[in-house]
C-alpha cells in the first residue's frame, strides 16, 4: 500500500488530496466460479454479484470530504457464471416480499441482457465518519467486472483511491472538537484492525498522553433516579467511572431541535470519558430517534409503519459528526436516509454506522422491575459457570416454503441459522438444545432435539446461558408458521398455512430466571418499543440481554446468517476484540454485518435491551482488584492483535535458555528457536507473522506458558 497527500494551503484551513493504492483481494476460479477471498459484495438487486473489498481509510482529524475518485486498470481474466445479487427480503408475511421478487426480475433483465461491464466504475464511496477519534471514509473498491452476456470476467490489481478533503479553521469549533479527542485511544485495538492506512495515519493521530474511556453513564428520569442504583454501585466497585444523569438534566442543559437531538448531543460531548452508555425508562420517558431509511418516505415505499420509520438506538451510539452533518444532512424532518424508492445507495442523508460508544436500554419505569432486572444482571455478570453460560436453546421455524404462493422463491428455514452456529462451532453441539419443525407439510429435514412447540420452547429453556430464535413475529410474541393442509396443487398457500405461536410474552413467567440467557431475537417487531413487547418482557423474565427488531426485521442473501451471526462470534469464539462484552460484541457483528453487505435496515433496526458493558462469561474480581492483584504474565505479546510485526518476551530466571514454538491454527509447527537469557530475566524476540492465528509456546526448561496471537491484514 502506497500513500500520498498533497495540501493547498488557504486562510482559515487547507485542502488536500489522500492518494490511497489498494492492491486487489486474492481470487481464483472454481467449476465456472469467481471465487474472491474475504470479498464483500455490491449487493445491488438483480444485478450481477460481483464481488468487491470494502476498505476504511483514515484522514486527518475532523477532516471533510469533498470527493473521492477512483482509478484503475482492467484486463480479461477468463470467463465464469456470476450469478445476480438476490433481494433482501422481509421476515415477515406480505406484500413487500412479492414487490421485490418482481423488482428483481426487472433488474435481472436489464442487466442480463445488456452487453456493458458491470460496473463500470472503479469504486464508489459508502459512508463518511469516524470511530472516536479517528476521522473516516468507507469505500467499496470494485477491482472485478463482468460482462453478463459474454461471461468475461475482468480485473484490476491495483485501484487507486483520490480522497479530496478540506481540513476545518484550526480556531473553530469543529478543530478544537477533534483535537479534543486525540489523547483517546479506547477503540485502537478496533481501529488498528480496521483502518487500510493504519501506519500512515499515525502521523496524525500519535499522542504521548493516552487516555482511555472509563466512563459508565447511566440516563434515567429523575422520578426514578435511585432505581439502578445498585448497578451503579456494582460498576463503580469494578473501577468503572460511574455517572448518574437524569433525562431532565439534558432537556434542561443541551441545545437540540429535539430531546433525541438533545441526547445525541449531550453524548458527543462527553463521548471522550464515555465508554458505556444505559438509557433507562420506557420509550414515553427516554426518547428514541426514529430514522427513515428511503429519501422523503416515512412509512417506507409499502405504505406500511411497521416498516418504516425504524427506532433505532445506532443515532445515539455513533457521534462523529453533529446531525446536519449525518444523519440529517439535506436538513429535512427525515433522518438516515440511506435509499432512493428503488432500494438504490446513496440516499439523502450521510450516516455512519460505526458505533463510537456501546449503549443499551432497560426499557421499564417501573422502579421494582428496573431493581429485579439490574439484581440479574448483576449476578449474570459476576457467574463464571462456563458450562450454563455456553449452553444454547435454538429454535427455528420456517420463514417461506419453497414456491409458496407460486413465487418460484427458494425455501428459507430458520433451522439452517440456528444450524451454522453450531457447524462452525460458535456454539458446543454437545451442549445445544435444538427444536425445528417437525409439523405440517414439507417440515424440517434437520435432525434435532425435539420438535418445536410452544410447550417444548419453555420446558427446555432450563439453564440456557444463549437463545436464539428465527421466527416470524409480532410485538408480543413470536410464532411457527406451519403449512397445515394443501388443496392438492402440491404449492404452499396463504389459506393452507396457520400459525401457532412458539413464544408470547405471557410465558416468560414459566422460564428459568435464575439462568437468564443472551437472547438475539431475529423475529419482527418483538423490540418495538412504544409497547412493552417479547424482548422487553424476556429482559425482564428469562433473559440477561436481549437484542431485537424495533419493527419488521430483514435478511440478506449475501450475509444469511445476518447480525445474529457475528454477534455470537464474537461474544463466545472469536473473542480477542469484544472480551466477551455484550455491547462490544453487538457493535463489533454489526460492523462485520456491513462490511459484508452494506445494508442498512437491519443495523437500524436491532437494538440491545439490557446493559452493554455486562460479561457473558462473569468476571470474578474487580477491574482495580484485578490490576492489582493479577501477577505479570510470564509470557508476554504484543502488540496483540498486530498488523506483521510483534515482540514476544519470556520472563525467566537468569542462566536459563528460553525456547519459543510458533504454531499455526492447525497445529502446524511455523517457526522454532532458543534464546540465551544469561544476561537478563527477559528472553525477548521480535519477529513479523502474515495474517491469521497462531499460537505461541514459551519455556526456560521449568515452565511451559502458551499465548494466543492475532494478526490482522
């Protein structure tokens, strides 16, 4: 990767160019397929699904982009069936399901029978923003092409990304603002992970004085100001920097069009000490922005509330850029606005979708239940019973049968999900308590622990420390969908199917409140908060944390295994960026999901009930009492994660020879070698590694001690 900058310097501030290279992703082809290592996706509805890579460039801090423009160079690589980018399509029974099917049939022609290379251009720019303190642009960089008609597959090694941006006056607001922010470095494990030009960005964003986020604010309405309490008291005991606010306190104090406004705003300009945020009270008293996702259309272009305008909780946890900069950028009363009435990117507004704070709700007023749900989350979050916390309940129900209503679409089961969590191991097989249909006609050919039914879904919610469930759903309840009967034309009908419900609201009595479990509910509308629905009533009966869809959810083709997915690999197996943190976890799976797919409903449209700084494996001492107390590892990384290049040091006794084994992930022996630590207690080795994960085993002859490496691209 090649970087070049170029400045024009003016009175107030200065332009300048960012030249970025972008060297291509490794391909190969496979019986007739483009086969794209780490690709995404540009995901456009009937058109070719060419892959494409996503790539996070930093700027200087506070920078403003005017332009970006991409060049490069293409040739023929061969020929191979690309087949078109499929619909995303609602979980939910109607209209908008058909609607789309048909605006892919349209898409699919004119593009299938056009002659031109698809696409044409060499990338396009996805978002601007940030993460913290780091000032970014997202960009899909589009080194493959295809002609549909001639098969020809094209290819370009090397995109060269321009970035045109005007840095703000070094005396105004918006620099004092970012220059505020440069001692952060909270997300730089992220960031480093992240960011294309890593290195390079350095130059602007070193700080000799790193600070980092302890701050853990709880929001509440005053008239209920004591009622978290005891889960105040329980993070400050951890170190947490603890503050109590009360809604009132922000109407009263911080300038806004309105109170979500007023909160967006407050946070940002504490963002530096935040890193927790927990809103707590009903959606009557603590406001929720509702964001509308297609340009000047608030009920979405299905006329349908349940679509559109989505509550989402992602306007409060990012906050790089003040609204009129983001998310209300055309200045009109609709904010997020990221498509035109053809489901096409880019809209009128300019969102990010990287988190810069992890923020959760407890969505009650009720004093005893705010005190019953924080007395849970408290004991969840110091139980280290890893057996009960790594124990699932999965249930999956079917979202389409195949043809149904003659569509001629795919079958589409809920199983399948639930499934892949435990095929990539994500979950222990041997601890996974699996139902799927078994009724009607066409039921699941998976093999599984028993059927689901609303009676199984509850006795064997017993000692779950995960659930997760693929249903359709509404507010109060989630439900089967069972082909019941056919009159004989062998395709699934609206008249043939019933729906028996699975879950209601009026069951979370009957679970297991001792063992609550992380719950991801992937059904609709379970999260709408202008009512107390499914995921409020599990928070509070059945759950520790519960992540829902504020209003119909969406699934991707492209990503099928969605949010959901990532959540629960970064919360239980991939652990090295979340720590197994809630909030961490969810805003990690939601980058993960975008990076993927770059489809903004359903990162609106899932929010997390619950604290976000709560642990999913407990933690059994203090922050401070674990600093303290911890003593040195005797083998020591870093840094860990690393782009390449690391140190790894031995801490031995004199005279001794130390030995270090680098293993690979598959228990392949990767390097060897022995060091003399006669002058010193420390055995020290520097040494680069190419991308992936390791395992490194240290010893002086006495002791053998083992640590986990992540290298990162």
């Amino acid at each position: 990767m090649k970087v070049i900058w170029f400045l024009t310097l003016f009175v107030l501030g200065w332009s300048s160019v960012l030249t970025v290279n972008v060297s291509a992703p490794k391909y190969e082809f496979q019986d007739n397929h483009l086969v794209v290592s780490d690709a995404s996706h540009i995901n456009l509805i009937g058109a070719p699904d060419v892959p494409s890579m996503n790539v996070r460039i930093a700027l200087p801090p506070g920078a403003m982009v005017q332009t970006v423009n991409f060049h490069g160079l293409r040739h023929e690589i061969g020929t191979a069936l690309i087949l078109p980018a499929q619909p995303p399509l609602p979980l939910m029974h109607g209209d908008a399901a058909i609607e789309l099917q048909k605006r892919f049939e349209k898409s699919y022609e004119m593009y299938y029978e056009s002659d031109n290379v698809y696409p044409s251009e060499h990338g396009k720019i996805l978002s601007t923003g940030g993460l913290r303190k780091y000032t970014l642009v997202t960009v899909a960089c589009y080194h493959f092409a295809y002609n549909p008609r001639s098969k020809i597959v094209y290819y370009a090694p090397n995109i060269t990304v321009e970035v045109h941006y005007e840095m703000p006056d070094p005396l105004g607001g918006r620099a004092r603002y970012w220059q505020g922010l440069i001692d952060d470095i909270t997300f730089d494990y992220r960031a480093q992970e992240l960011i294309y030009n890593w290195d390079e960005a350095q130059a602007w964003y070193q700080t000799d004085s790193p600070q980092r986020a302890n701050g853990y604010y709880i929001i509440i309405p005053s008239a209920i100001q004591n009622a978290a309490d005891a889960l105040a008291q329980h993070r400050q005991g951890q170190g947490y920097d603890v503050h109590i606010v009360t809604k009132e306190y922000i109407e009263a104090n911080i300038v806004g069009d309105d109170m979500p406004q007023k909160f967006r705003n407050y946070l940002r300009a504490n963002m530096l000490d935040i890193g927790y945020a927990l809103l707590v009270g009903f959606s009557a008293d603590m406001p929720w922005r509702n964001l509308v996702p297609f340009n000047d259309d608030p009920d979405s272009p299905w006329d349908d509330l349940d679509y559109s305008p989505i509550p989402s909780d992602l306007y409060l946890a990012e906050l790089t850029d003040p609204d009129s900069l983001s998310w209300n950028s055309d200045g009109d009363t609709y904010y997020g606005e990221v498509y035109d009435a053809n489901f096409l990117p880019n809209g009128d507004d300019d969102p990010d979708y990287h988190a810069d704070i992890h923020l959760g709700r407890i969505p009650y007023s009720t004093q005893n239940i705010i005190e019953d749900i924080c007395t849970k989350l408290i004991a969840f979050d110091t139980d280290t019973d890893v057996s009960y916390k790594t124990a699932s309940l999965l249930t999956g129900a079917l979202y389409y049968y195949a043809n149904e209503n003659y569509s001629g679409n795919a079958r589409m089961d809920g199983a399948d999900y639930c499934e892949q969590l435990l095929i990539d191991s994500i979950l222990p097989r041997t601890t996974a308590t699996t139902l799927y249909e078994k009724g009607g006609l066409a039921p699941c050919t998976l093999a599984c622990t028993d059927s689901l039914t609303r009676s199984n879904h509850i006795a064997y919610w017993q000692n779950k420390g995960v659930m997760y469930e693929c249903h359709h759903g509404n507010v109060t309840l989630y439900a089967r969908k069972l082909w019941a009967w056919d009159d004989g034309d062998n395709v699934p009908e609206t008249p043939e199917i019933t729906w028996p419900p699975s879950l209601m609201s009026s069951d979370v009595y009957q679970l297991d409140n001792d063992h609550p479990a992380t719950c991801f509910l992937r059904s609709c509308l379970c999260g709408k908060p202008e009512q107390t629905g499914l995921g409020a009533a599990l928070l509070y009966r059945g759950a520790s944390s519960v992540i829902s869809s504020s209003r119909i959810s969406w699934g991707s083709n492209v990503d099928p295994g969605g949010i959901p997915y990532h959540f629960y690999e970064r919360l239980l197996q991939d652990t090295t960026m979340s720590n197994g943190i809630i909030g961490n976890s969810y805003d990690i799976a939601r980058n993960d999901f975008m990076d993927n797919t770059m489809f903004w409903i359903p990162a609106y449209h899932y929010n997390l009930f619950g604290d976000p700084a709560l642990r999913q494996f407990g933690q059994l001492v203090s922050v401070e009492e674990d600093r303290i107390q911890k003593p040195a590892p005797q083998l020591s990384v870093f840094p860990n994660p690393s782009r390449g290049i690391l140190t790894i040091v031995l801490h031995s006794s004199l005279g001794k020879k130390a030995k270090f084994d680098i293993y690979d992930v598959s228990g392949r022996l990767v390097k060897s070698m022995q060091i003399d630590s006669s002058e010193s207690e420390n055995a020290s080795l520097n040494m680069r590694l190419p991308a992936g994960v390791y395992f490194v085993t240290g010893s002086d002859g006495d002791n053998v001690f083992q640590r986990k490496i992540v290298i990162t691209k």
